[in-house]
C-alpha cells in the first residue's frame, strides 16, 4: 500500500513509527512533519511528533504537539501518557 500511496496520512503514520522503531530520528521527524500537513485532524501524528520532538530536546514543539493531540483525541489511547509528558515539560520548562 504504501507504494501506492505513499502520502496517505495512515501510510505516513505507520512509515514514521516504524522508523522511530529504527532509531532513525530525523527521517521519522520529517515522516511526521508530513503526516500533520497532509491530515492535521489525525491525532496519532501528533503524537509522534510529539516524541519525536520531546527526543530531539525540542521541547517548546513538543508541547504543540502533544496539546493538539489531546485537543484532537482527549479520551484517545494514549491521552494519559501525552498528559503525563505535558506535566513533565512544563515542569522542566517552568
């Protein structure tokens, strides 16, 4: 599937967590990057941009992130961990 359409937003989302998974930090970004462009209302994405960018010590963008997908999936599955690394960099932060 995702030889052919490789800018779908699921595509995009699975492409960069797989890369996540490989370490392979900067490419996952961009990956990331362009899943919230192309679908901006896909919760997930922003969560993986979120630890993409809380890894990289981006930690102003990680709170976007992680605030847009709780904005987008407040009940989602994974609404308690974004919560929890909310707290964590607004306490580093503040």
């Amino acid at each position: 599937m995702s030889q052919q359409a490789p800018d779908h937003p699921e595509v995009l989302l699975l492409t960069a967590q797989v890369q996540l998974e490989q370490g392979k930090m900067s490419e996952s970004r961009t990956t990331a990057d362009k899943c919230v462009a192309v679908d901006p209302n896909l919760a997930d994405c922003w969560l993986t941009l979120g630890v993409l960018r809380q890894a990289g010590k981006d930690d102003a963008g990680a709170v976007v992130a992680y605030e847009t997908y709780l904005k987008l999936a407040p009940t989602g599955r994974y609404a308690r961990d974004a919560n929890s690394q909310l707290a964590r960099l607004r306490r580093g932060a503040g």
